[in-house]
C-alpha cells in the first residue's frame, strides 16, 4: 500500500488520481503539519483582541455584521455545516467523493485556513478507511465555494450524516464506531474552512480531464479504424499539410493517425475518392480543437490542485487575516464548459463517421449486416449514438454564463460550476458510449473488407474479437455495446 503526503509539493492531474485509488493512504507531511498547527494557534491568539474577523466570531454571508460571542464559537461552527447541508438529487459518485476529500485535504494543508491538525487528520482517515461521506450533487452555486456538497462532506465529522462504509450506506455515528472514531467538535473557523472551497467541482473537472484524455486518445484510434474502414484517404493527414496551420492539438492528431494506419495495405489501395467527408478529412482539425480544450482545461485545474481556496485566509508571518474570493469558482466554470463542449464534439463527428460505415458506400453493404431486409445489422446502434450526441449538445449548453443572487444580494454573482460539473460527467460517459459505437461499427465494416488495416489495429481487433464476434446475423447490440465500451476502457 502506497502512502502519499500531503505538503506543498505541487501536484498534477494524474498525480492526484494515482493518489485516489483505493490502495493508497494520506499522511500530512511534517512541515504541513507544522503549518497549519500555526495557523490554528495564530486565530486563537487574534481572536482575543476582541475585533471582528469575518466568519470566525462573526455570521456567515449578509449576516456577516453579527459578531458572536466567544463561548458561542464553536456552535456557530458546527450550526454552518448542519444548516448548509441541503444537498439534494443523485448520490455523487463515490469516487469522485475520494477526490474531494483528498483535494480538500490538500487545500487545508499549506496552512492559510486557521483550523486545527486533527480536522485535516480526520478527513485523512475518512480517505484511508474508505469512509466515504454521502454527498448529493444538487445545492452549489459555485461560489462562497461548493458550500452544499462540502457541508454533507463535513458532516461526518461531527458524527452526523450517512456515509458509505464497507460497502453499505448507514449513519455517519455508526460508521465512526465501526471504524474506531468519536465525533469531533469544531473549533473557530473549522467550519467555515471545510465548507468554502472549490474540491466539488474541481474534483468532477478532475475526473473529467484524466477521462476525457483517454477518451480523447481512443476516439482518435477509433477515427483512424474508420478512415481504414470506410477507405478514406491519408493526404489529409499528412505532416506538411499541418506544418502550414501547426496548432497543436492539429499537429498531434494528424501524428497519431499516421502511427496507427502505418503498414495499413488498405492505406495503398488506389482506388481512392478524391476527397472524404469532413467528418474523416477534418479530424486533426476537430480532434485537434478539442485537444487544445483540454490542455487548457489541465493547465487551470492544476493551478487550482495546488491552491487554498477557503475565505477568510491566515497569513501568519504577516499577521494578517485577510477575506476575500479565492472560493469564487470562475476560472473552473469556464474551462468545465469548456471541455463539455470539446468532449461534446467527439461524440458529435464520432457519430457522423458512424452513420457514414452504415450508408452503404464505398463498396461496403448497407447497415453493415450480409442481408439488408432481412436485417437491420447496426442500424439502429447509430440511432442509440444520435441521441446521445443530441442530449450532449443540450448538456453542452454553458453553465459559466448564468449568475442568480444569493445570500440578501451579499453573494450577487456566482459561478455556476458545479452545474458546469455535474454536466460535464454525463457528457464524459455519454461521449465513451458513442465512441464505442464507432468502433464497433468500424471493426464490423473491416469483417468485408478483404485487405487488412495497420499491424497495431490488426493486434487490437483480433483482441477485441475475443469479447465481440462479427454480426452475421441480427441480436440484441446493446450486450455488445457494453462490451465494446468495457473493451476500450481497458486498454
């Protein structure tokens, strides 16, 4: 079992899902432990001045004006993560629960949030036990942090809550036991530090990204099977061609492809039309665009792994305690919207690609099944993909533009990233399913063709031929839908 720390070493993306799988444990490093010890000492000792400090010993958003008392601090705490847990709709899915608790973990660490060392230890636990809170997708405005799901993400904390424990859902109050633990009190400023943040959000950006890239990578292999398939032309993916237009997305899509169809001996087949349909001649172009997307993406989520985004922060060397926005979800909103539309986008020409093998063209038969009539082979498998394409364009529809007052007009402009989210995972798996169609479709269409494709893809179908067999005759496709999505999801 791998123990990973926590500290100030800065992260990646695939670092931080290396660190969510189920054989690895959290450990906070020395000197982030010593950090935030100091952070929790240096509230304690400001707090004595008797000033206000905003959500330490004051109300929470337009109550902000209220100051409490200082016998009073540690139930304002634990009254802002019960009332704040009004979390509704599906189950967020237990894995991207690990991810908020390690990436909460990891905001908590550097020491700027003023709570004590047992808080984030706790949390740890949470993640070693596989003590994963029941958190519900519905309730974030994306701003003043994704205060509903942390609030169910906390509430364990205090003994409150369902989790999900050993494989069954039960009270957090009898997981604790189960797994040795009392509840814990919160002291000034815990509540508030564990409720503000970004870690719903840019826990789903996260998963969306690291899937998204591989879902990325297969549709490009999926396009090359395809172009073979259909007997497309290569001259559109030649390197010169991308050397005069060199983004590089462009660039690495047009490589790939190249890769993939070397040796290809139906890549030499003369008898090519002139030109392909865009949806084959275009694909570094689109595919490429949508790479771009998701390095983008990459670039602002890594800043955001490695960053504190509660309010207010604690500056101890400078003696400062500082509110402000950092819980503001703007910059993981649009790129959230962002990848939706570029993932979005491989499903959509994936699709056409699809409905093309099935036209009847380029000498292959209608629908891709020996007797058309009699049968209807896969046409139906590119309806199925169709209307996955057309739900992925409604969840496409950006989420990062709509704003709606909150909090007596305190918190007049939200960011909406956690719908941004929340949508961006549907269109992560709705895209894998459409992919997964295409290539089904291509391999059927290569069962007539008489030459082969590339020595990498040749390797690839007659393993895929192992779970999925030619369709020679009509049978119920969505069995081998699954299985030929549960195929490419394990290269």
């Amino acid at each position: 079992m791998a123990t990973i720390h926590c500290g100030t070493k800065a992260w990646t993306v695939d670092e931080v899902m290396k660190a969510c799988r189920p054989d690895t444990t959290l450990k906070l490093t020395a000197e982030a432990k010593r950090a935030v010890r100091r952070a929790a000492a240096f509230v304690t000792e400001k707090l004595a001045d008797g000033k206000a400090y905003y959500g330490i010993n004051t109300g929470f958003g337009a109550l902000y004006k209220v100051q409490v008392e200082a016998d009073q601090l540690s139930q304002l705490q634990e009254n802002l993560v019960k009332s704040h847990a009004c979390g509704t709709g599906d189950r967020v899915p237990d894995d991207i629960v690990r991810l908020m608790l390690l990436l909460k973990v990891r905001s908590l660490s550097y020491g700027y949030s003023g709570i004590r060392p047992v808080i984030v230890e706790r949390l740890m636990d949470f993640f070693n036990l596989d003590l994963l809170p029941v958190v519900y997708q519905q309730g974030s405005l994306g701003a003043s942090g994704d205060l509903a799901p942390l609030a169910h993400l906390s509430l364990p904390l205090l003994g409150l809550g369902e989790v999900v424990f050993r494989g069954q859902q039960m009270p957090a109050a009898r997981a604790l036991k189960k797994a040795g633990l009392e509840p814990l009190s919160l002291s000034a400023k815990e509540g508030l530090a564990l409720l503000n943040g970004t870690q719903f959000s840019l826990a789903y950006g996260t998963w969306a990204l690291y899937h998204g890239k591989k879902w990325w990578q297969l549709a490009t292999e999926t396009a090359a099977l395809s172009l073979d398939a259909f007997n497309g032309n290569l001259s559109p993916f030649d390197a010169k061609l991308h050397r005069i237009r060199p983004h590089k997305g462009q660039v690495k899509t047009a490589r790939l492809v190249r890769q993939i169809l070397k040796g290809s001996t139906i890549a030499k087949r003369k008898d090519k039309a002139i030109q392909d349909p865009y949806s084959f001649r275009c694909v570094p172009q689109v595919h490429g665009a949508s790479w771009d997307a998701l390095m983008h993406a990459e670039s602002v989520l890594t800043t955001e792994i490695n960053s504190v985004t509660d309010n207010p922060n604690v500056f101890v060397t400078q003696n400062q305690i500082l509110s402000g926005g950092n819980f503001h979800a703007q910059p993981l909103a649009l790129v959230l919207d962002y990848m939706g539309i570029a993932l979005a986008e491989l499903a959509n020409i994936s699709e056409r690609r699809t409905y093309l093998l099935l036209s009847g063209r380029r000498d292959l038969p209608a629908f891709l099944t020996p007797h058309p009539g009699l049968q209807s082979g896969l046409m139906i498998p590119q309806y199925t993909a169709a209307s996955i394409v057309s739900q992925n364009k409604q969840l496409a529809t950006p989420a990062s533009v709509d704003s709606i007052v909150s909090s007596n007009g305190q918190e007049d402009h939200v960011s909406m990233a956690a719908n941004a989210a929340t949508k961006l995972y549907r269109i992560v798996e709705n895209t894998g399913t459409v992919i997964a169609i295409e290539w089904m479709a291509a391999a059927q269409a290569l069962y007539f063709r008489k030459q082969k494709t590339s020595p990498v893809l040749e390797k690839r179908l007659r393993a895929y031929r192992k779970r999925v067999s030619p369709i020679l005759q009509d049978r119920i496709l969505s069995k081998d839908i699954r299985a030929t999505r549960a195929f490419l999801e394990a290269l």
